[in-house]
C-alpha cells in the first residue's frame, strides 16, 4: 500500500463545488443520501443485532461470556481501526475508502448470516467493525469538505443524523420482527442495504481530486502500532469486567496499549508523513468535542443496556414490546435533527451541547425512579422523549464543533478522532456501567434492581459532570463573542 508516490486527496479550490445558497441541486442531495445511507446501515445493524443476541445464543448453543463477543467484536473492530481508517480517507480518497468499507462491512453481514458456527459470527461482526472504522470517517469527511462551514454544513450535518436516526427507529421495529422469523435476517438485510449505498455512492458521490503528497511513504509503523494500541485498549475494557479491573491480563493489556501508544508517538514526531499529525491535538475544539462524543454515547447505550435488561428480563416484555418502548427516540431524532443547523445557527454549538446533557441527565434522573411495577407513562416514555431530545441537539452540535476550522486535507483524521471518541466512550463507560451492575445486583429481584439503579447512578454521575463541564465552556464562548463584538465596535 505504501508508495514513494503516494498521494493525499485534496478537494480542489478552498470552496470550489461547495453549495452557497440555501438550495441544493440534485448533487447535493444524492451525495447527501447515498453517505447518509452508511450511518443508517450502521444505527439499523448495531439495532437489530442486539435484539437478536438472546435467539443468536439459543440457535448456536453459545455460552454467556462468549455471546457478548457478538456485540464486544463489532466494537473492538470499529474502535481499533477508526484512526487508520479515517487517515487512509484523507491519503487514499475518501469515496475510495466510503466504497471498500461499505463491501467489507456487505461481506461481513453476509457471512455472519449464513454461518453455523458462534465464533464466525464473532469474526464476522469484527470485519464488519472494521468495515465501519473506514465509512464512519469518510462519510463524515465527504460531507464536510463538499457543503460550505456555516448553516449549509450544519444543515447537512443534522440531516446526517436523522439518518441514523431512521436506522435506529427502523431498526428496532424490524429488528424485533425479523428476529421472530429467524435471527440470520438480521445479517442479512445489512447485506442488501450497503448494495444499494454502493451502488449510489458510485454514481453520486463525486471522484476525489488528487493532488501528489512528494516522496513521503505511507505510516505503516504508525498504523500499526496505533491500531495494535487501540485494539488492546479497546479488548481490555470490554473484557475487564469478567476477567476483574485488577487482573494480570487486565492490568498486562492495558499496559502493553500504553506501551504500543507511547511507541506511536514516537514514531509520529520523526515520520516524513505522520498517519496522526499530532499538532492536531492541540485543537481543543476537536478533543473537547470528541471528549462529549464519549459522554454521549457512553451514558446512552448504558442506559439502553439497563433499560432493556430492565424491560426484558425483570419486567418480561418480549423484544418487540421493548423496541416499541424506545421507539421515540427514533421518532424525535428524525423530527429534530434535519433542524438541528438552524438551531445551532441561533444558539451556538456550546449552548445546544449544554441543552443536549440538561436534557441527558434529567432522563437518566427520571428512570432512577424505575420499580418492579414502574408505569410506562409516568416513568419510562419522559425518560425516553428527554433522550430523544437530547441526541439531536448534542450529536450534530459535537460533529460541527469537532470539524470546523479543519483543513479539508485532515477532515477524515479529525472524524477518525471524534469517531474514536464515541466508540471509547461507549467501550469504557458500558464496561464500568457492567461492572457495578455485577457488583451489587446478584439474587433475588430485589437485588437486580438494586444493581440496576447502582449502574444508573454512574450514567447520571458521568452526564452531570459533562453537563457542568458543557456549561463552563459556553459562558467561556459567549463571553468571548461578546469581547470580539466589544472590540469590532470600538
């Protein structure tokens, strides 16, 4: 793969090709579609994927610990390879990479559908992690650097989750319904779903414009010890729950992902290319906001962890009963996320992020107040509609903070990064969620219970933290709007 002619995919002029007005032609909204249909795939996958584990187990005699790998390998696929895949985006093309993560991601799905075997299920969802590690980034970089800073990328951005929005929605409706058929359609409509979001993305997804680097080589040394790195971070958080946090193998992986992180590093500061330019880093924007992406994603798929166990298991509702619970997340992501530009317009990127966890966290402080005989209207559903409202005032917020006043030549790494953050987050705060869960929740009901709201106490913790966190840093930016307006009338 590395060349001493290898190039990097430059978007020609600054501007050039980007829409200006507040109409798009048929370019826009095919290019727009066709990217959006790779997070649709992925919120619909990951959806009916999870309802399908119980069936998964029965059907291919796995144990406990090793069925949990179904959705673990996905997550270690997808958190290992982000980096990779979102600097090989902006070296090799980002349609290029949009295109070859969709196939890997369709065959995949396609093999973890028609096997018989557990552990090629496994492999299965890791390739089809690995798949998304490289769409997530590049479709993320082709709408940044293909709709102009301002209202018509925030615009873009927010219809981009209601995207996945629609995923998620879909997903859970015909995850259960499929899932009552045979667990296998699961596997197998994703395969049909990235056909078509190939097949568009040839034909509307514009080529890259490629413009030659020099005679700098491709990081491979960088690549893989940052992918080695990731991959044991993200195994030894997902793992650490069952094999303890104090453990030899816990403590010996987390140790040898610092190990290989720090050997990154090193490799970074002399590479003619660096694979992760770590001047990048300084960008406080894009940690901050990668920072809030493992917050938001971390603290939600615990609280759809607990709340499923809490509807499945304590309560006895059926798969389907549960996907109709959550069923208004989707609906209220989809009616406010195509809005979510003009919102951010009006408000700032910080204040819609603060509003987002305001809303996070009196959700999870509503479903603390869970019982063996909870109503699903006065208890359950405000805590559903606040989350609903939530995601999409935070999500496109954090998106549009992480990649603004980024050159167009680093968007895939920036996404890579934010992408990282998201999936981390997820790992590490479910696995301490799972944890305490363990801890205090064996026997009886009672118990179970107990163990679910100990696991709630720390999502809430963790949203409030962000929450206060959030709204020091949009005083800190209104205040500084108000010292530019100040100096700009003087």
């Amino acid at each position: 793969m590395a060349t001493s002619s290898e190039v990097r995919v430059d978007v020609a002029p600054p501007e050039a090709g980007k829409p200006g007005g507040d109409r798009w032609g048929v370019r826009e909204w095919g290019l727009l579609v066709s990217v959006c249909a790779a997070f649709f795939l992925d919120a619909l996958d990951n959806i009916m994927v999870g309802i399908a584990v119980p069936p998964i187990q029965a059907d291919l005699g796995m144990s406990t610990a090793s069925v949990q790998w179904v959705v673990s390998s996905y997550v270690l696929g997808f958190g290992g390879f982000l980096l990779l895949g979102g600097r090989m985006a902006d070296l090799l093309g980002r349609r290029r990479m949009f295109l070859m993560g969709v196939a890997v991601f369709a065959v995949g799905s396609l093999v973890g559908g028609l096997t018989n075997d557990g552990l090629v299920v496994i492999v299965a969802r890791f390739v089809m992690g690995i798949g998304a590690a490289f769409t997530a980034p590049a479709s993320l970089s082709i709408i940044i650097t293909n709709f102009r800073e301002g209202p018509q990328r925030n615009r873009a951005v927010g219809i981009y989750t209601a995207c996945g929005a629609v995923g998620y929605s879909t997903g859970v409706i015909v995850g259960g319904a499929l899932t009552e058929i045979s667990w296998r359609w699961t596997f197998l409509l994703p395969v049909v779903v990235a056909l078509v979001a190939f097949a568009g993305a040839v034909v509307l997804v514009p080529r890259d414009v490629r413009s030659t680097l020099g005679s700098g080589k491709f990081d491979v040394a960088g690549a893989v010890s940052v992918t080695a790195a990731m991959l044991l971070f993200v195994y030894s958080i997902v793992e650490a729950p069952n094999a303890g946090w104090t453990s030899a193998r816990t403590l010996g992986t987390f140790a040898a992902a610092v190990v290989l992180l720090a050997v990154f590093v090193a490799v970074e500061r002399r590479a003619e290319q660096p694979l992760l330019r770590l001047g990048l880093l300084r960008n406080r924007a894009l940690v901050g906001a990668s920072l809030v992406a493992a917050a938001i994603l971390g603290t939600y798929m615990s609280f759809q962890f607990i709340g499923g166990l809490y509807l499945q298991s304590l309560r006895g509702w059926s798969p389907m009963e549960m996907a109709l619970a959550f069923l208004p997340v989707g609906l209220l992501i989809m009616t406010i996320a195509p809005r979510a530009g003009k919102l951010i317009a009006r408000f700032g990127i910080h204040w819609m992020i603060f509003a987002g966890f305001v809303a996070y966290t009196a959700s999870y402080l509503l479903f603390l107040r869970i019982d063996e005989t909870s109503s699903y209207l006065w208890v359950i559903l405000p805590s559903v509609v606040l989350i609903g409202i939530a995601f999409p005032f935070s999500f496109p917020a954090a998106n549009v903070q992480a990649t603004n006043g980024v050159a167009d030549s680093e968007q895939g790494l920036a996404a890579g990064v934010l992408q990282t953050g998201y999936q981390v987050g997820a790992a590490v705060v479910l696995a301490i969620v799972t944890a305490t869960m363990a801890a205090d929740g064996d026997g009886g009901t009672s118990a179970t219970l107990s163990g679910y709201h100990s696991g709630l106490y720390v999502v809430t913790g963790i949203s409030v933290i962000t929450m206060v966190l959030t709204l020091v840093a949009a005083l800190r930016a209104s205040s500084r709007r108000r010292a530019e307006a100040a100096r700009s009338g003087s």
